[in-house]
C-alpha cells in the first residue's frame, strides 16, 4: 500500500481514540449496572484493560495524532486559563479604530499576586461561539486591540503573558482591506522591543502569523500536545502533493510536534498535560503550566531589561538557516 493510500484509510481523529472512548463509556454504564463483588470485579478488570489501553495510543502518538488532540474542541482555551492561573481579571476590548475583534481576548489580571497582562486567542465550542470568535482566526483589529493592550502593559511596567491556540490570521477579504499583512507585521516589530518580560504558551495549534503577531517573547512554551508551524498539515499536503488527504506524511515532515520544535530551538520548555490529553482535566493542565510559568516570570523579572531585549532579539534571530550569496 502507498503512503497516499495509507493515509486515505486513517480516520483523521484516530479509530484507536474513538474506540477508547466507547470502551470507557461502556464501563462506566456496566459499572452502574453491577450488584455483585464479582460482577464489580469483572467491571474494575476491564476499566485497567482500557486504561492501559489508553496509555498505551497516548505514549506512541504521532505528529498527526497530536495535531487532532491540539484541535479538540473541549481543550481548554484562554478564558478558561484566565479563570484557572489569574484573578483580578478585567477584558479590554477594541482597538480605537475599527472595532473589537473577540477571536482575541486582551485585559488585565494578576498572576501569583504580580500584575500582568494577558492576551489570547478564543475559539468556541459549539457553532454560535465559533461563529462569534470567528474560529479563533483573529482580524487586523484584534492583533491592533493586542498591541494597545501590551503597549498599556509597558507603560506600567507590567509583564505580558500571551496564549496561542489558532489555526492562523483570518484570510478574508475584509481583513485584507484593513490591513492585516501589516498588522501583524507592526506587532512583530513592536513585540521585539517592549521594555517588559512577554513569556508565551502555544496551547493548542500555532498557526502561522496569525499565532506570531502574539508570539515573540523571551520565553516560549508548548503543551505537551500542541503544534506550531507556517502552515497547517493539510495547507501542506495540498500544496506538496496536491492532496490533502496526505496530512499525516506533511504533519511527519514538517516537524510540528513539542519535542520537534524543542530540539529546533523554536521553542524553550515543553508543558506535560494530563494523560489523554489537556481536555481531560482542566485543572491538572493548567496547574502543569502554572509551575512553569512561574518558575519563568520570576528569573525574568530578576533579569537586567537591557539583557531581556537583547536575548529577545538574538533569539529570533537566531532561528532557520540563511545562506549569503556572493554576486560575481
């Protein structure tokens, strides 16, 4: 069989979790149906068969499997971050222009008693809330409302905390005509030389510009699960191959996954989740990331600024390969 059609007869979600899933569900209705010790027995026999089961697809994913969990609509997002690491957390919105763009959620807050500022990306769960954060795809407004917000933040000499979770900048073409190329672009120029700490977290996928208009910090990390690339797997398949169905052999090549991006040097700490993913278990992910995030923000904050800017810089510099070519 050819990799073409390998990848044809994957389901794209994975027939292993589908599976696990419906042997979990049948054991929680069998383990309220039993009146026996034996028949509790039998029940609790089963329930270790289907979590070594789960233990075992989850230790063995591939890049394509994970950029599925990345996508999984019950992963936690920024708000519910926000609800779970901040308190004192007040929303700004707009970005004095246009208008306000809720793909994006900008405000303030405290972390561990330190006033920070946050800044995400939100996408929704059920067809009204996609449709009102646009899928996480954000507009010229929002990385406009971003920029005022991490501007307001270095005024006051707070620290910025961004979290990516977005399949990449909205491609319409009302965003075209307001500007997006250069939004984005004005918020990587920016970003680069703000007099504060800005530690970033890829949550769930990392698209493009759409994710580094928010992305440049001096420290970037990555759930154990997420994926950050230029491009998504299928975008990839489609151009290479001209088949989007080879996402998988894309997702492969690409080099998309947490541990792939750490050895690159794109990304500096990788994040654990919880077994099955962040989704399982809202408060075992984010209390993961709140150690690190902590552990972080304090060596920053004890870091000279001058010493933070231009590690800031060499950083981003420093990534991808460049080649200077004498002209005879």
């Amino acid at each position: 069989m050819s990799a073409k059609d390998k990848n044809k007869t994957s389901a794209p979600g994975g027939d292993r979790q589908q599976e696990i899933d419906r042997l979990e569900k049948e054991v929680e209705e069998l383990r309220g149906l039993a009146k026996t010790a034996g028949a509790d027995a039998e029940v609790e026999r089963i329930r270790q068969q289907v979590a070594e089961l789960r233990h075992e697809f989850y230790t063995h994913l591939g890049p394509w499997q994970r950029a599925q969990i990345a996508r999984h609509q019950q992963r936690p997002y920024t708000l519910d971050y926000i609800g779970l690491l901040f308190t004192d957390f007040i929303e700004l919105h707009g970005d004095r222009a246009f208008g306000d763009d809720k793909a994006l959620i900008a405000g303030l807050a405290k972390f561990h008693g330190r006033p920070v500022a946050v800044i995400g990306h939100q996408k929704g769960r059920d067809t009204k809330q996609r449709l009102q954060r646009n899928f996480g795809q954000p507009k010229p407004e929002g990385y406009r409302k971003a920029l005022r917000v991490m501007q307001l933040a270095a005024k006051f000499g707070r620290p910025i905390i961004t979290f990516i979770d977005t399949p990449g900048a909205y491609p319409g073409i009302d965003a075209e005509e307001r500007g997006q190329g250069e939004a984005i672009a004005r918020n990587l120029r920016e970003m680069a030389r703000l007099p504060v700490p800005i530690i970033v977290t890829v949550t769930g996928e990392g698209g493009s510009g759409g994710a580094l208009a928010i992305a440049v910090g001096d420290r970037v990390n990555i759930l154990e699960n997420s994926f950050y690339s230029v491009i998504s797997p299928e975008g990839c398949a489609s151009i290479i191959w001209r088949d989007s169905t080879m996402a998988e052999t894309a997702a492969i090549a690409m080099k998309i996954t947490a541990k792939d991006l750490k050895e690159l040097g794109i990304v500096d700490d990788i994040v654990p989740e919880p077994e099955g993913g962040a989704h399982t278990d809202f408060d075992a992910a984010a209390s993961f990331l709140d150690e690190v995030l902590d552990r972080q923000l304090t060596a920053l904050s004890n870091q000279p600024l001058k010493e933070i800017l231009d590690a800031r810089y060499d950083k981003f510099r420093k990534m991808g390969q460049f080649f200077d070519f004498v002209a005879r």
